[in-house]
C-alpha cells in the first residue's frame, strides 16, 4: 500500500505519473487557456485539484478510476499547471464557468465530481449553480464560508507540499517566473470566498459526501458536520490518520472512499 505521511516522497518526485491520456488538449475560455486530459471511458468523473496545485498531483487515483470502468477527467484550474489565466481575480464561480466549458466541448452532458480544497469549492459551486450537469460531489477537505477554516500552523509537511508546488509552477506553468503573484492572487480569493449561507446549501440537490481527513491543517471538523447536517442527504465521512493530503498520504484509503461514493451514485 502505498504511503507517504510526511510527503517526503511528493516533494521529492511529486505524485505518481499520469498515465498516456486518451485525450489532451486546451479550450479557450473567458480569456484563458484550460489544459485538460481524459483517460478511458464509461461513466465521467471528473477531477478537480486544490489550490496552488495541478492535475498531476491525481496521479494515485487516475489509474484506480479508469480501472473500475469510468472516463476520468483532469483539469489545471485557470493559472495552475498548464493553464493560463489574465488579469481577473481568481473566484470559484470563475473557475467553475471554465469546467462547464470543458464539459460543454467534451459534449459531457453530466459528471460526477471529486473535488479537493480549493477543487472542492468549484465542485460545490456547479453542485449549486448548475445541478442537471452534476450526478454528484465528493467534496474533500473544503470550507464553504470562512468561519470553517483553522489558524494553520507552520509545520515540516506544508514546507513539503509548498516545495513541491513552487517546483512544478516553475516546470509547468506558460509564466514561469510569476509564482508570487499567482500566490498572492489565489490568496485573496481564499480569503474572501466562498461565503454560502446555511439557506444556499440547504439548495443543494445532488448527492454530495463531506469528507475530511482526521488531521485536516486547514479544515474544522465541525464545519464538515455543519455541511454534511445542512445539505439535504449529505454523507460525512472522515478518513483517519490523514490530513489535507490524503489522496497523496494514504491514496489506497482516499481512493476506497471515493470509489464507494461512486458506486452508490444513481
């Protein structure tokens, strides 16, 4: 079983590779280029990263999805990985307008969604806004209005993950050299959004599970009980021994949790 606590091994290498995409490639949309890649086929899932990061930081759950028989969808959210952004500040409704575009050209009428942190948020955002196109949301390690986020405490394991993230900006990114200013810029979106009120997730109408890791640096766990209580049949699931970077931390564990949400979707 693959594990890396401490992410010595992500800062090292990153995550595992991804394998050869039966289809890559760019749309424009709203002023910016969005790389994306496809891998197998049957039902779409759709993967969306966190904040500073990029689809490669996937590559232990892209292989297992593919494996159990669906099409598995990644994304760089405009200005991450491969993709480019423009002057407009980073919202969540910004970057959710990009994925409907994808699906719009991929001529995917509907998705199931697994968002992580600020991926998360995208997905809650089209869970909301654009509920026909999503069959459901596997919502990890994300608040939904500020009061659901910790002071976060310096630790070896963010320098880690912080490494790992200016590294491959600098390798992937069509401006190189700007990572302190797409810092400051996510920054600011994460400090002021999202702010969904306990009436706007009562809204929400498609099957979403809650999940956070036990150890979460970013996240309350009682926010994740808040939103697995206000969203109409929301599942609230933790997952032990982990924290924000399960998917990397303990992949076999994230990856059992994300398969069991999706067998259960209609």
């Amino acid at each position: 079983m693959q594990s890396d606590d401490d992410l010595k091994t992500f800062e090292a290498q990153g995550a595992a590779p991804l394998p050869v995409a039966t289809d890559q490639g760019y749309i424009e949309n709203n002023s910016a280029r969005i790389w994306y890649a496809s891998y197998g086929s049957g039902d779409p899932v759709i993967l969306l990263h966190g904040g500073l990061g990029h689809s490669g930081n996937w590559g232990y759950q892209v292989p297992v999805l593919v494996s159990s028989g669906r099409r598995v969808i990644v994304v760089d959210s405009r200005g991450h990985g491969r993709s480019t952004r423009d002057n407009q500040p980073y919202t969540y409704q910004l970057m959710a307008a990009d994925v409907l575009a994808l699906m719009d050209t991929l001529r995917l009428e509907k998705a199931a969604l697994v968002g992580w942190s600020d991926g998360a948020c995208i997905a809650l955002v089209l869970a909301s806004q654009a509920p026909e196109r999503v069959s459901g949301v596997f919502f990890f390690a994300c608040n939904m209005d500020p009061s659901g986020t910790k002071e976060v405490e310096p630790s070896p394991l963010l320098d880690r993950c912080f490494a790992r993230h200016v590294k491959d900006y600098a390798a992937l990114s069509a401006t190189p050299d700007n990572f302190k200013e797409f810092l400051a810029a996510v920054g600011v979106m994460m400090k002021t959004e999202p702010n969904y009120t306990a009436d706007d997730l009562a809204k929400i109408s498609v099957p979403v599970a809650i999940v956070l890791g036990e150890h979460d640096e970013f996240i309350k766990p009682e926010h994740a009980a808040y939103l697995a209580r206000t969203i109409p049949g929301a599942e609230l699931i933790t997952l032990p021994g982990v924290s924000h970077f399960a998917p990397l931390q303990r992949s076999e564990l994230f990856n059992d949790a994300v398969l069991g949400f999706l067998d259960k979707l209609p």
